[in-house]
C-alpha cells in the first residue's frame, strides 16, 4: 500500500546536514517527495510503500548527523498521492520563526584531515569547515539558516565550492560558510597603529612574532583573543601589566592533548571534554616544574586549558609549537571584542599586532569554562559550542516571554511556543558596552525568532541594571526573588516536579524582606512556592559595596562581632589596617554607617580567606574561593561548633577559632567541612531531596565533599549540569517560576 505522510520536525535540523541525511535514507528506502527548511525546523514530505515508510521512520531518530537533534516531530498522513519519481532538497520558505539555531562547533575530523593533506585543495586554508563543524551561532543574521542570512554572503562560491554545495552527497551541502583559497575570507596583519603589514605567510610571520614576545590579538570564531607565548614569563606579565589584570588567571590554549597532560593532571573526564566537539576550556590540576610561566595562575594550583578549535588556530601550530595564552579581549566587566575597529579602540595600548579576518562575526560570543565534578560537567561559563541553549517544551506557551535575568554574568531566556532559548553568556552589567552587548543579543534573539515580548521577568533586586530596564519596557512585568530562581533553574533543567529542599549559596542577591541574602535553605513545593527554612546569622559589610572587594574589611566585622577592639589591634588582623583605619571602622560597625547586613555565603569565604591570611583585596570574583580550595586537607575530618535556632546558623565560634588560626590548611579544611555538617543536618530535618545552586557551589572541593557526603547519608541530591550554578543560571529559574505560574488556575 502506498502512503503519503507529512512531517514537521523542531529542534536543531537547519545547518547540521540533516536534509542531505533525509535525503539519503529516502533514496536508501525507494521513497520519494521532498524534504526543506522553513522558519520553524524542517519539513519532509516523503510517500513510498507502507514497509519502506515505517523503516524510514525508525532509522531517522536511529543515524542523526552530529550536530543535530530532534525535539518533536508532528505527523500526518494526507491521501493526496503526488506520485513523484524522486526525492528531492527544495528551497527554504519563510513561516513563523523557531527554527533553533546551531552553536559555533570545533573544526571536525574530516575538516582537519584535508587541511592536513597537501593533495587537497584545501591545505592550510585557515577558514576550511563544512557541515559538521564551523562557524554557526556567530555569523547568523535571521533563520532560515541560508547563506543569504549570513555573514557569508558577500563571498560568491566558486565553481568548485558551489559543486560541493549543491551535491546532497556532499558533506558540504548546503554548509553556509564554505569557502576556499579562491573564494572565501582573507586574513589580514596589522601593527599596533592600525597599519597593515605586507608578507607572504601571515601564520608563519604570526608565529615568528609570538616566539619574540610580541602579543597579538587573533580573530577567532566569536571574537578576538589576546594570545602570547605561555612559556614567555616577560610576555605574560607584560599582558598583565597592559591589560590591568594582576592575577586573574590566563586560559592557555595547547596544540595537543599530549601537550596538555605533559603540562597538568587530567582525569579521563576531563579528558573527554576537553577532547569534545565544542573544546571548551576545561579546569584541570597544573604540574609544577612545567616551562609555562609563572605569571598564568598566580597562587592558584589550577590551570584553564583548551585544545585548538578553528583552522585558523592549528594553521599557527603549524609554526609554533609551544602552548598560547588565549585570553578574551575585552577590558574587565566588558564584552568581548568582535571587531578590528572595537579592538584599536579599547586595546590599541595592550596589542603589539592585530590578526583579522574580512568575515564578520555577526554575534559575539566568548569561550565556555567548565570544570568536571563527580565526573559531570559543571559549567563556570556557557557559551562557544553550547549556547544558544534550547529546552523543548511538552506544551505551548501563549505568549512571548522574556527573562532579562540578573547584573552579573547575565545571560536572557525566551519562551515562546514550545521552546525555551538560552543565550549566551552576556557579562556583568556594569557599563554602557554591557548594557549594549545585552541589547544587541536581545535584538539578535528577536531577529530570528520574531519574538516580541509580551512579558518581561526579572530579578527582585531594586538597583539592578536589568531590573532598571525591564521596568522601562512598560510591558507586564513579574519579578522572582534571585535565590528561588537558582534553584528553580535546576527543576527546570532536570525536570524536578518533587517538593525539594533547594540550597543557594552565592555572594548577593536581595531578599524579600530587604536585606541581601545568598546563604539560604529554601524549601520549594510543587507549585514552586517557597519557604526560606533557614539561612546564615548575617554579617556586615563594612563600607557596603567596597567590602565585596576588600575581604579585609569582611574579616574585620566578623572580628568586631565576637571581640573587642583592643583584642582586634594585637591580632595579625590589625596589621592590614593603619591605626585610624582600625578606629573609624569600630565607629562605623558600632554605629552602622554605611554598612550592609547580609547572610551570604560567598561574602563568608572572602572573610575567612582574610582571616587566614589567603587574600585580603580581591582582583577578579571568587578569587577567594579558588585561592582556599588548595589549601583543604582530606586528612582533616573536623569541623567549627555551630548551632541553629529559629531557623538561623550561628557561627560565632568559628569565628573565634579562625582568628587565632595560623594553619591555613587546618582553617580552610574546617571551615569547609563546617558547611558541609551544617548542610547536612538541615538536610536531615526535612528530608527532602537536595538541589543545590549558587555562585559558592562552582568551589570544586566543596562541592566534591559535599556529593561524598550525601551519598554516605544516603540523600538524594542535584546540582546544574548544562547551565552553571552562578548568576548566568538565573534567566532560566525566571522562565521556569513564570511558566508554572502561567499553569497556575487563576
């Protein structure tokens, strides 16, 4: 019997080779019809035999190309038989837009086999890709994913390329970015004053200049990178000295994994992600006595690594053979750089040279970092290879829903129909190319989806940047309290629908009853609703904001809490501090002015780092947390007194302790171990399951006890794995609280 079905199939289908599979299974199975894109995934019509059809149904799931992923598929059968003799790839229709658009991907295996193969006509060509790998997210305009809708259209193919781009054969069908040495992107070297640099092998003169000390901005796939030589110690501190970044670390990208593991300690799971098709960067244990520089990760004993992931970067390592800094350009609490003009306006002063190329990046986005924790990936920053982030939806939403998230490592979500969007890491929202970067993404997002907004989410915090903006909207507007919103981003994200008892530790976020929060126990119901079970006795920010940079000034007010000034000036304390430092701050705790209560968590890590004499001014965020993790000792079991009461931890006694504490190693493994019993015994009080999210939990050995720990007690627990559990989560937690409500009966 011959039928004819009709199929409509969502996810990501467009720019990942799934046509040509389509057509190939139809031809492998005498079907016949058609297959084509349209604005929201792909639409086959396909009719043949009963028998043929249904294997071709079973093996389309079965055999997806790498890239793609079916999240629904509708299907009808019609009985108007059309007859055809062939199956074919017809042209793109525009419709309604939600056709998911595909991240940036690593160069593939088929890819570097040619640009290796000095038979093939692509040898060493720098912006080689096809299908399966290349630039994606980053030179889209609007879907359908078409080559008129990229960056690519100002560069008509070839013969040869247009061949391979019309051939369903070919895994460079239809591969938007194709190119060749004929056709395609040019590179271009300019010196620090803008002026272009004549010479017949750029990669070649690049390397040469990376082996002399030079730093070079590098176009990559979502922007520039600042790289230089990672084994030169005067290159790196020079980076440092022009870049204003004293001991942030440096990400270094190495030619191999070889180079890698000669260079760091790997586990198997790092390994894997660090070899993946999306080669983020990969936090890893270093080595001592390697020749990178000291100057990569001051006083910290791990390194970010990552393997080259566009042509353009294993062309260099043809040249140079030693591994690169790769550090985004950008200023601190800025954007990443994405243009040649942006790079000589920000950082024409941190550059000795400039590599670019004449294909524009169209959207901006930076490295992902990620660190493996119990084997599973925890992401610091999503972004390159993963984002845009999409979650299928098992019903339709009625509206146009937009969560612009919070002020730091921002990220926003789009909700509209069955999907879910989660962008790319945006940044801090602290300057005006922030706030620009943050609106250009929104556009891009509008742009391809035709979404509107209808409704805007945002955080509860009344001094935002974020919630500043979405009240200027003047459209519906539903805040969600921050730490609800973390741990509700992982219900969303692992499709929790159990009461659970949600855990968010991170370094601010404001509270309702207005005061800043971020050491809390959240029970949530089904429903989502929430009750705040239990939270850290709050400490004082001395001088507010100026704390969070100043742990100094934390350890001070936790001093000032349990002692008396006079203790406090014979301590080690006293001696960050001048004497009329010491005395105007008694008076300012005393009297609080200019003080800011809070029951965060990360705020805790930063005063007992100052305590114990680890850091005392912070240059980047965390620096706190990642400085102590070096410091814990397995072989220390215990842990400070505390006690609970009325819902409240007290943690005076810690305090106590830990000022007269002078092994560091003793005090970090205490206090961790501290906050893994208090945890504990909250957990055991109302026996739920755990889900536990915030900035605080990116700390690999807390979090590595912690999931030690529960499993002994034998307690359920969660934590993110696709999106990270800082700030850049919080979109997601926004959507997730607004969809239930929107379920809610009114």
């Amino acid at each position: 019997m011959i039928r004819r079905n009709i199929l409509h199939i969502s996810g990501i289908v467009q720019g990942v080779g799934f046509r040509p599979y389509v057509y190939s299974l139809a031809l492998r199975y005498g079907l016949y019809g058609f297959v084509q894109n349209d604005g929201q995934g792909v639409v086959i019509e396909v009719e043949g035999e009963e028998e043929k059809l249904d294997l071709f149904f079973k093996t389309l799931y079965k055999e997806l190309p790498p890239l793609a992923r079916i999240d629904s598929i509708e299907k009808k059968e019609t009985n108007h038989l059309k007859k055809e003799q062939t199956f074919s790839i017809i042209e793109s229709r525009s419709t309604i837009k939600k056709a998911l658009v595909s991240p940036d991907i690593s160069l593939c295996d088929a890819c570097l086999a040619e640009f290796n193969d000095t038979t093939n006509r692509r040898y060493g060509y720098f912006a080689i890709n096809c299908t399966h790998c290349g630039p994606r997210y980053s030179i889209i305009k609007t879907v359908p994913y078409d080559r008129a809708s990229t960056s690519m259209d100002r560069f008509t193919m070839c013969h040869q390329c247009e061949a391979e781009y019309i051939d369903p054969a070919n895994r460079r069908y239809h591969a938007q970015p194709i190119s060749c040495y004929e056709c395609g992107p040019t590179l271009t070297l300019y010196d620090n004053l803008n002026r272009e640099i004549k010479t017949e092998n750029i990669p070649q003169f690049v390397s040469s200049l990376l082996q002399e000390g030079a730093i070079i901005a590098i176009k990559g796939l979502g922007g520039f990178h600042l790289m230089c030589n990672a084994y030169d110690d005067n290159s790196v501190s020079k980076l440092r000295q022009r870049k204003s970044r004293p001991s942030k670390p440096f990400a270094v990208l190495f030619p191999t994994i070889d180079s890698i593991e000669g260079h760091a300690m790997i586990t198997s799971s790092d390994r894997t992600m660090i070899q993946s098709k999306e080669k983020p960067i990969v936090l890893v244990q270093k080595k001592e006595n390697t020749p990178l520089s000291k100057y990569i990760a001051p006083l910290i004993d791990r390194i970010g690594v990552m393997l080259p992931y566009t042509p353009l970067q294993f062309l260099l390592f043809k040249y140079f053979k030693n591994p690169l800094i790769a550090t985004s350009a950008n200023l601190k609490s800025e954007p990443i750089v994405y243009t040649k003009e942006m790079l000589f306006e920000k950082l024409g002063k941190v550059v000795d040279y400039v590599l670019d190329m004449d294909r524009d990046i169209v959207n901006a986005v930076d490295d992902s970092v990620v660190q493996l924790i119990d084997k599973r990936p925890m992401f610091l920053r999503l972004a390159r290879g993963f984002t845009p982030c999409s979650f299928h939806l098992p019903f339709k939403v009625d509206k146009h829903i937009l969560a612009v998230g919070a002020e730091q490592k921002n990220t926003i979500a789009l909700a509209f129909d069955d999907q879910v969007i989660l962008s790319p890491y945006i940044g801090d929202l602290v300057s005006l190319d922030a706030m620009e970067y943050f609106e250009r993404t929104l556009e891009t997002f509008k742009r391809f989806y035709d979404f509107s907004p209808e409704m805007i989410v945002c955080d509860k915090h009344p001094s935002y940047t974020t919630t500043f903006w979405a009240k200027e909207q003047k459209l519906p507007l539903l805040q969600v309290q921050h730490h609800h919103a973390h741990i509700l981003s992982v219900l969303f994200e692992q499709n929790i629908h159990t009461p659970v008892l949600g855990i968010a530790f991170d370094g601010t976020g404001y509270g309702d009853n207005g005061t800043l929060w971020g050491g809390e126990f959240l029970r949530i119901e089904q429903d989502y609703s929430y009750t705040r079970v239990s939270s850290f006795k709050p400490l004082v920010l001395l001088g507010g904001n100026k704390a969070i940079q100043e742990p100094r000034r934390i350890a001070l007010s936790l001093a000032f809490d349990v002692m008396d000034l006079s203790e406090i000036k014979q301590s080690r304390l006293a001696k960050h501090f001048t004497p009329k430092e010491l005395e105007l701050l008694d008076q300012a705790y005393q009297k609080q002015i200019r003080t800011i209560d809070t029951s965060s968590v990360g705020r805790l890590f930063d005063g007992v780092a100052s305590l114990l004499d680890i850091v005392q001014i912070l240059s980047f965020d965390g620096e706190s947390g990642l400085k102590m993790e070096q410091y814990y000792d397995p072989d220390i079991p215990d842990f400070y007194h505390f006690y609970i009461e009325n819902g409240i931890i007290y943690y005076d006694e810690m305090i106590k302790a830990l000022f007269y504490e002078h092994n560091q190693a003793r005090g970090v493994s205490m206090f961790m171990n501290t906050l893994i019993e208090i945890i504990i015994t909250i957990a055991h009080t109302q026996k739920l399951p755990l889900v536990f999210s915030g900035g605080v939990f990116q700390n690999k050995v807390l979090v590595e006890k912690l999931v030690q720990r529960l499993r002994q007690e034998k307690i359920t627990y969660y934590f993110p794995q696709y999106i990270p559990p800082n700030d850049s989560s919080i979109a997601l937690g926004q959507i997730a609280y607004t969809l239930q409500q929107l379920k809610l009966p009114k």
